[in-house]
C-alpha cells in the first residue's frame, strides 16, 4: 500500500495540472489582456478544482496501479509471489477495498462539493459577465447568455465594441437583426444588468399589423434596452441548474414532479370525452425534465464509482502488460479514461432522450469496465 500512495500523489498533481491547463490559459488571458483582477481569478480557479475530481481521482487511482502492479509484473514478483504459493488475489484485495473507499469519498465530492462549486463558478462568471462584460465578450463568438439577445462582435477594444450583430429572436414574429458599426457598454448603476449603446447602424423591424412585412431602420444613435444574463431577473442570484442540486434535491424535484405529473392526468380523467385534451407542452416539459433529473441522479452515483471500476480493471492489466514506465502507465491510463467518457456522453445522451433508461445508459459504461476486469482477472488466476 505504500508503494502506491506516492505515485497516486503524483498522478494525482499531474491529472490536475492537465486538466487544468485550459483552463489556465483562459483565466491568464482575463488576468493579463482582460484587466480581471487576482482575486476574481482565484475564485474561479479554486471553483474548478471540485468539478474535475470526477476525471482526476480516477485516472489518477488507474495510473498509480498500472504504474506499481505492472513494475511488479515486469520484475517477475507476481510470478515469485506465485511460486511461494501466495494468491495474487491476497494482494489485490487491499487495493480493491482502498479504491472503494476512495469512491465514497469520490461519491460526497461529486454529490456536495462539485454541485455547489459549479453554482458558485456560474455565480461569479455572471457578476463578471455585467462588472466586467469586455472580458466576458469575445471577438467572433456568439454570445447566447444574455437573455433575449443572441451577439457577436467583431473586435473587444475594452469597453468599445466593434462590428456588432444582434439577433433578437421573438415569439411569432421574425427574428429581428440588428447591425451596427460600433458600440459602447454601459453597465447600470447598480451592476445588475448592461446597457449598449449601438452607432451608424441598421435595424430590421417587422411590421406589427403584418410580421412578414418587415422595415429597414436606419441610425446614427440607438440605446439597445438593459440586457441581463439568462435565466435571472435584476438583482437574483444566479438560479441552480439540475447539474447544481445535491442528491437529495434532486430525488425531491423528481418526486414533486411526479405529484404533479399525477394531478394533471386525474384532471385529464375527470374530464368528458370530448373535452379531453392532447399532450401538452407542459406535460412534455415535465417528461424532459423528470428524464434528465434521473439521469443526472444516475450519473452522479455512477461516476463516484468509476474509480473502483478502473482499479478493478487496472490490476490485471497490469500483470497481463507487464510494463512499469511511467509514461506507459499514464498513457494507457488517459486512454482508458477517454473511452470510458465517450461512453457515458453517449449514455448520457441516450437517456435525456428517452432512447434507454437512465440506470442502464448511465451504468453500461462501469458494467463493461467492471466485465472486463472480471475477464482479465479470470486470466491472471490461470497464468
């Protein structure tokens, strides 16, 4: 056990920089070409950190055993351990038992940490979005968070925008498109929402009598009405996504959604035949919304375990590679991982979808990392 904790350390700080080091260039940029202060950097990097413990602490626990195990391997110990007649399995149940601990410990970051962390980056993103909006606002990217506004601007010249597009989608109407040469940004007094100020522009302006009629405005000054961030009134907290609730929120949004599911459809059948109605769209947004709380609920219990589920894996592969380098170990380990992903994007995908339940789709990636642990651990007994 102790020849493994000093390469799991290691891994450990490694898989984090990695991880990190995105990040890290984005949040130099806002320090050094964006004038964002230090602080405000340092919370946004320490929110981070509970967010990646999903990928880190297993890739990390997968490296540390292939690393040591597959030395072993290599030295010939498994066969000498063998030829004393010591079960391999004897020394591979301490680890099993560590790398389970090491899920619940993974389990209480994903549940508790990393949905408050998560909230709390969002949080600080938007108080920067509007304290801050040119360091938020990036040269030829559509900026969608400002609610009722899609825009793109073609140059960030601090608080001077240049070369503005902005689409401002309408219920039953055309999209209204406005374009202007230049703009400025005026936050409001009490740093809730943001002003533009729009010059030498052109504003499409649909006809209110006849929407597909639409009219060409034309002008030199235009004040675009105060933008906020989407989902948030003036002066609200940023609101919690499904991926923000802990465990326990999650269940009781499922089950109030539910009861609520149940007394629309006692409504349905206390109705006449005729005056029965179809699916409508809140019942759907009900659907979509219970498929993806579930889904979230899964995921969250199933990705605490990913960590046990590698280390089973990663002992006999191991033995059965027998190689101990480090840069071996560590790329085999960021493989494993990357497939492992890839799997649960797609299940996750599969069940917001309603493709397949969310049990299966969010645990068929552990069920094959853990059948071929089982596999390769049946042949490792037999070498």
């Amino acid at each position: 056990m102790k020849e493994l904790l000093t390469p799991f350390l290691v891994a450990l700080g490694l898989f984090t920089f990695i991880f990190m080091v995105g990040n890290l260039v984005k949040l130099a940029d806002l320090l050094v070409n964006k004038g964002v202060g230090i602080i405000d950097i340092f919370k946004l990097l320490i929110l981070l950190l509970p967010q990646l413990i999903t990928f880190i602490l297993p890739t990390s626990a997968l490296a540390a055993v292939l690393l040591i195990f597959g030395g072993f391997a290599q030295n010939n110990e498994i066969n000498a351990m063998k030829a004393s007649g010591v079960n391999v399995l004897r020394v591979m149940y301490p680890v099993m038992a560590i790398a389970f601990l090491l899920s619940l410990v993974s389990l209480f970051f994903i549940d508790q940490l990393q949905p408050r962390a998560h909230h709390l980056f969002r949080q600080v993103f938007n108080d920067l979005a509007v304290k801050r909006p040119e360091a938020y606002i990036e040269s030829g990217r559509f900026v969608k968070d400002f609610k009722g506004y899609i825009l793109r601007v073609q140059k960030v010249n601090g608080k001077r925008l240049e070369g503005i597009t902005i689409f401002q989608p309408q219920d039953g109407k055309p999209t209204r498109t406005i374009i202007a040469e230049w703009g400025e940004i005026t936050p409001s007094p009490d740093d809730k929402m943001l002003g533009l100020k729009l010059h030498n522009g052109v504003s499409d302006e649909p006809n209110p009598d006849n929407p597909s009629v639409v009219y060409k405005m034309h002008f030199e000054t235009f004040m675009l009405p105060a933008m906020n961030l989407s989902d948030n009134n003036p002066g609200e907290k940023t609101k919690r996504k499904i991926k923000d609730m802990p465990l326990n929120n999650l269940l009781l949004t499922l089950r109030n959604m539910n009861q609520y599911r149940e007394k629309l459809e006692a409504e349905q059948r206390g109705k006449l035949e005729g005056d029965r109605w179809d699916k409508t769209d809140i019942e759907r947004n009900i659907q979509d919304l219970t498929r993806e709380t579930k889904t979230e609920i899964q995921r969250k219990i199933s990705f605490s375990f990913a960590t046990f589920c590698f280390v089973l894996a990663g002992l006999p592969l191991a033995i059965i590679t027998r190689r101990g380098e480090v840069i071996v170990s560590f790329t085999l380990s960021m493989g494993v991982v990357a497939v492992y992903y890839l799997f649960s994007i797609w299940g996750q995908t599969m069940s917001i979808h309603g493709i397949l339940p969310p049990l299966i789709a969010m645990w068929l990636p552990n069920i094959l990392v853990a059948g071929t642990a089982i596999f390769l651990m049946s042949k490792v007994v037999r070498l």
